[in-house]
C-alpha cells in the first residue's frame, strides 16, 4: 500500500521517551484504508514484546522497562569481549577458554583470571601464573603460588608457610623468617605477644618510650625488661640501660654492672654499681659500694670508692696501676720503682702469710745468673738471705786488713731531718771509701724532678771486716799474752 495514504505524520521529538512514544503502522488486511482513515498505533514497549520464533534471535521476554532488562538464553559481545554461557552458568570477559570448574574468567594483555567454584562455599580465585586465591569451608583464607599453599588465614590463626597452629604462625627454610621495617621512627614498631604460660610473652621492635625509639626488645609476662637494645647502641640484660655520655657504648646488667668502651679513644671499661651518666660524671646506680676497672693508653686501672647513695656523683680512688712499662702501683700514680706500694699509717704496707709453721721462703729475688737472695719466715723468725754458696765462687783468698779499716770507719750520730729522730751509723759517701760493696747510689745524685736520689748502705757488708778485724786483735793478743809468758 502506498505512503500517500497516510497523512499528518509528526517527527518523534527528540526530547520523547521512545519507550512510551506512539508509533504508526499501516494494517495492510484493510484494504478500505483512506488517506484520511484511522491508522493503528503500537508503543516501543509493545514492539520489544513480541517473542519471534526465529532460531538464534535475540528473546527480549517481557516489557521493557526503564534502566532494565531481562535476558533469556545466551549472549555474546562482539565474539568473545563478553560471553554469557547459560547452559554452563558462566561468564567471561575478552576470552571464551574456561578451565575445570570456572564459573567467571577474565583475560588482560597481561595474563589471565577465573573464578572457580570448588562445591559448596568453596570458591578458588586463580591467574594463568598459577597464582591463587581459596575461600574454602572449614579451611578458611589460602594463598597459593605455583598451586602450592603459601599462607593460610583461618579460625585458628595465620599461617605463613604453614597451616596456623597459633595466632601467627611462620615457618620457612631459611634462616630468616620475617622482617618488619619502616622509613620512620617506630613507637612500639612489631610486638609478638602470649596472654599464657610462663615463658616470654612480649618481643617487641621499637618502643613508644623517647629514649628507645627505634629500640628492640624482649620482654617478659610480668613486664620486666629481659633484653633491650637502644636507639644509641647500649645494650640492657635484665635492666633498661642507663643514659650515658654520648661517646659511650655499654652492655649492663642489674645493679650496675656494666661493659664499657668508647668511641672517640680505645678503652675498656669494667664497673660494679657505677655508670657515666650523659654529664660525663660517674654515678651511683644503687646505693652501695662501687668499683671500676679501665684498660686505657696501655694501662689497667682498678678503681674503689666508699659506699654512696644512688644517683649521687661517685668520687673514684685509683687504688692500683699496671703501667705500660710493666711497673705495678698500689696505693699511688707515680711510679718509684717496678713495685710501688703508698699506703697510710698504721696500716701494714706488706702483709705476707705463710700457710705452714715450717721454714718457708716468703721472698725470692732472682736475675738472669740465678738465684740472689731470699727471704724466709718460719714460726718466730725472719732471715733475709743473699745467695753465698761456694759453687757460685772463685778466686777465694782470705780478708786482710780489716783493723786498718775498721779504724778508717767514721761512725756518727746524727737526727733525720723528717722527724728529728736520733740516728747512729754512718755517712753513706763516707762509709763508700772504706767499704764500696756496702754503698749504693752516687753522691749528690737527684731524680729528673731535683729531688735527692739518696744512697743506700748495706751493713751487712761491713761484718766481714769487723770479723778480719777482730781476728787480727786476737792475734796480737796472744802474740802479746806469749811474750810475758
């Protein structure tokens, strides 16, 4: 039938809903229809509704409404960019391969991803780098790489490496099983805790306290500090380490006991209820007595001090030195001699003691020839010895002339100069002439500091002479007695 018989046709308006716009249709079985006859009219809505039996079509079952619509049977997008499978009841996105049991599969430029369904409420998220995701029943949360489980989140905790049999749970088969880190000051960083038993309950990576940030510690159940490791570098068994001086680096344990060493001098440090607070200025960590010991420039100090009270300044007596030379002072700093021993009347500057009654050598003086001298002490006795045996001899010749030396002798009596004290003996350059083996030193000789580097004598050596001597009086008295015979 011809266009012309319809007539008044008006455009449908942009701004029209064509769901609910009339359309014009001609009934072609009415053969009667004017140009100026009644037409029959449908909606879109009446249009979509019909159901055509073509095989294949598009099924559109029921009115479509606004921002809906309800598809029966499959549908395809562009052959694979969206593919609804009803007869499988699954869907996929830019790829139509399914594996076993995919219910959703989406393929990217850079892999591949489905959804599978593992029966009941199990539910496997997987990549074409075998890599996946399991929300089982009963097993809770697992991750897989390389379908191997890696870590597993379920009702008694989370497993990493392992199925859970605690809160947290890690194993591995290197040495290193975790680490936790952060570009910024931690305040109780990482804590690893137990609310039972009585073994250790808390390890913790940081801590909220100033002084110990960036701290690690290992606490335990009552909250006392086991081990602690400061920000600065000191170290704490049992204790919090105390505040030092910043060239300071110790490892302390209760009551002050402390290793420490220096980062600006090579130093070794050994204290017992003592610390170098950040003042530089030794302290008392209780209240109680204190001791130091210092290997410094190549010597050891051993330091004590009087019992004090806690956090009070400590006043340190050097009580005994090993200088780098070797020489060994008690009491003093200055060296005298290899041994130097100052010590405060009336206390006993040497005290010896023997464990036997029996002769025993307390002393024993030795060079590189042997044997000098010795002392020995027995019950009641002391006798200072110098070696005298005829082995160590040669060239022996009996003394002459003691009396003409016994008369050379100049005997004094004198005061000593300290305490104006009497003294008797003799002059030591004066009994030098006579006797030289008795005189040490040189006369008029001082120390590098002018002080008087005194003589010595050793009377002893003079009791030769007096023996030649009285020997050669006996003689002239019995020569003398055999004349007025």
């Amino acid at each position: 039938m011809a266009d012309s018989k319809i007539t008044a046709l008006t455009s449908i308006g942009t701004s029209t809903d064509p769901v609910l716009d009339q359309m014009v249709i001609v009934d072609v079985s009415d053969g009667s229809m004017a140009a100026t006859g009644t037409t029959k009219k449908v909606s879109l809505n009446q249009l979509l509704s019909s159901n055509p039996s073509a095989t294949g079509g598009l099924t559109l079952s029921g009115a479509l409404a606004a921002g809906s619509a309800t598809i029966t049977g499959d549908l395809t997008v562009d052959t694979n960019v969206l593919k609804v499978d009803t007869s499988n009841n699954r869907v996929s996105i830019n790829t139509t391969t399914f594996a076993t049991d995919s219910v959703f599969a989406v393929k990217t430029p850079s892999g591949k991803f489905d959804v599978r369904s593992y029966g009941g409420a199990s539910v496997k998220i997987n990549s074409d780098a075998a890599m996946g995701y399991n929300v089982a029943t009963g097993n809770g949360h697992i991750f897989q790489i390389a379908d191997t489980d890696q870590m597993t989140l379920n009702s008694t905790g989370l497993g990493v490496g392992v199925a859970p049999s605690y809160k947290l749970d890690v194993s591995s088969s290197s040495n290193i099983v975790g680490r936790v880190s952060s570009s910024s000051v931690l305040n109780t960083g990482f804590n690893i805790s137990n609310t039972t038993g009585s073994t250790w309950s808390l390890y913790s990576f940081g801590s909220n306290d100033a002084t110990l940030q960036n701290s690690f510690g290992i606490y335990h159940q009552n909250g006392t500090s086991f081990l602690q490791i400061t920000q600065a570098g000191n170290v704490g068994v049992g204790v919090t380490p105390s505040t030092l001086g910043s060239v300071y680096r110790s490892i302390e344990l209760p009551r002050g006991v402390s290793l420490f060493g220096q980062t600006d001098a090579a130093s070794l440090e050994l204290s017992c209820n003592a610390y170098i607070n950040s003042s530089f200025i030794w302290t008392y960590k209780t209240t109680d007595f204190a001791t130091h010991y210092r290997q410094y420039n190549g010597t050891h100090q051993w330091h004590t001090a009087p019992s004090g009270t806690a956090g009070n300044a400590i006043t340190f007596t050097q009580a005994m030195t090993l200088d780098a030379s070797g020489r060994l002072l008690l009491g003093t700093t200055s060296a005298i001699a290899r041994f130097s021993i100052s010590y405060a009347y009336p206390n006993t500057g040497i005290g010896l003691t023997t464990d036997s009654n029996s002769t025993q050598t307390a002393i024993q003086f030795n060079t590189p020839a042997g044997l000098a001298g010795f002392i020995n002490t027995s019950t009641t006795t002391t006798t200072y010895n110098s070696a005298s045996d005829y082995r160590l001899k040669e060239s022996v010749a009996p003394l002459s002339g003691g009396l003409a030396r016994v008369n050379a002798l100049k005997p004094s009596i004198y005061k000593w100069k300290a305490d104006g004290s009497a003294g008797e003996g003799f002059l030591a350059h004066e009994l030098a002439e006579v006797v030289p083996l008795a005189v040490s030193g040189e006369k008029d000789a001082v120390n590098e500091d002018g002080s008087i580097k005194s003589q010595g004598v050793d009377l002893s050596k003079v009791v030769p002479i007096l023996v030649a001597a009285i020997q050669e009086l006996t003689a002239r008295v019995e020569a003398l007695e055999a004349k007025l015979a």
